[in-house]
C-alpha cells in the first residue's frame, strides 16, 4: 500500500505544495488507484500534478461522507477529466443536502446529478474494492464515549432533520503488519471506526491510522480515546485535519504521533 497525502490543513516539510482546511488522499493497493475524498477546491489537482500522480489513471474514487472539505472538489475532478468508468463508492445517504446555520455544507451534487454523471455504488454494508481494501460503510456504536453530536442539519425525502453523520466511514487496507486504517473526519468516533474495521476484517492488529479523528477539547472523549489508542498500540498514527493542537499535545503525553501534511507519502 502506498498513500499520498494531496490535501490536508498543513502542508509537510519542505514540500512546496497547497494546502487547505480539507482531505484528499491518493491510494495505491494491489491493482487499484483510489482517489480518497477531493478536499474542497481543486488544489488536489494542482497538487496531483506537481507530485507526478496521473489521476487519469483512477479506478476508484472514495468519499468518507458528504460534508463539503471532502467532497467539493468532486466538481473540478469532472471538469478535468473523464470519468464514467471510475467506480464512486460512498454511502447512500452521503449526497443529501447538508446545512450548518443556513450555509449549505454538502456536496456540491445532488444524488440524482451523482447518478446520472457518476458510476455511483452506494454502499452501506463493507464493500471489498479490491482482495487487501475495503469501504467499512454505516459504522456502528461501539464505545459510549464515542456518541454522535449533530452538526448542523440534512434533508431526507423532504424532511430536515439534525444530521448524525450516519454517512461518515472510512475505508481500511490489509498490510503484512496488520489494518491501515484512513479516515475522513471520524464523526462516527475514531474507536467505533477501527473496532469495527477489526471486527469485519478479522484483524486484530493495526499497522496505523490516518485521517481526522474528530478531537477539539481536552475531555473526556479525548481521555479515553488516548486509553484506547494506547492499549491498541498502533506502529504508526497520523492525526490530521479535524484535530486540534491541543489535542494532538496531550495524544504526545502518552505515545508517539507523526506529523502530517500535503507532500507526505506512506509506504506498507
């Protein structure tokens, strides 16, 4: 398996590329090419481009859930190039219209418009992409500490409702050490995510994590992931996007995390 980071808040070390409040990962595993999310403009493009990654050469574009820094850029990918054979995957409900305070916050297509103009495969259950990669789709509640907060609202067959996120999920891949695990911005809960990934794939061990976790403040949720994470003793963690500095220092109190940034590449 071999990720690039294309987009994310910072950008690495000595890596002069673009970087915005957003996640788009480019995925490499046994004989598929994955676009994961497409961050919120089309900087993951540019950035594509001058790392000499060919996304022409796509055979999978994945969305973590359908809030706008990860699914926005889907409008300068069909601008730029031509996609009907580059299979979609996503869960079901991740087009519905999504607001946070009046501004609109989802995708910038509707699931009619991603039907007609995408090979759309809306999954809700685990999906294999290919023999060593999988989409989870609906992540259950597995840690109480874990509980969905709603952000802002989602329109369902008409019916606005305060939106749980039940879209959010993560795609994993099977390494010779064990699960690497990439997410979005884990609204479904960092710990729901990898059990569950450990759990459908049979796998106890995890090589490492990568994506949003979802951690602002220093509570009690955060507390408890740390127990969590460090009795899984991952080789390799890599919290990014939705977490912040606080938070990633006190993550640093009781075990080792990388830094991350667009430019940086992940080789297992």
């Amino acid at each position: 398996m071999k990720l690039t980071v294309l987009v994310d808040n910072n950008t690495y070390i000595d890596q002069y590329y673009a970087g915005e409040p957003a996640v788009s990962y480019y995925i490499e595993t046994d004989d598929i090419k994955i676009l994961f999310d497409t961050g919120y403009s089309d900087i993951f493009i540019k950035n594509a481009c001058s790392m000499g990654i060919d996304l022409d050469s796509l055979t999978h574009i994945v969305l973590s859930h359908g809030h706008n820094d990860h699914s926005r850029g889907l409008k300068y990918l069909r601008h730029h190039y031509d996609l009907p054979d580059i299979r979609l995957i996503a869960h079901p409900l991740c087009f519905q219209p999504k607001y946070y305070e009046n501004e609109y916050i989802g995708s910038p297509y509707s699931l009619e418009e991603i039907t007609e103009n995408f090979r759309f495969e809306p999954a809700e259950s685990p999906v294999f992409l290919s023999e060593n990669c999988l989409f989870l789709g609906r992540i259950p509640d597995l840690h109480d500490f874990e509980k969905r907060s709603p952000i802002g609202t989602a329109t369902t067959n008409g019916q606005k409702t305060e939106d749980l996120c039940p879209d959010d999920s993560a795609l994993v891949c099977r390494t010779d050490k064990g699960l690497f695990i990439v997410t979005g911005c884990s609204h479904s809960g960092i710990c729901n995510i990898t059990d569950y990934a450990r759990s459908v794939c049979r796998e106890q061990r995890v090589a490492g994590i990568i994506g949003g976790f979802h951690l602002f403040d220093t509570d009690t949720r955060l507390a408890r992931t740390i127990e969590y994470l460090k009795a899984l003793s991952p080789d390799i963690l890599y919290p990014c996007h939705c977490v912040s500095l606080k938070a990633k220092a006190e993550m640093l109190k009781y075990m080792d995390i990388e830094e991350v940034g667009v430019g940086l590449t992940i080789e297992l």
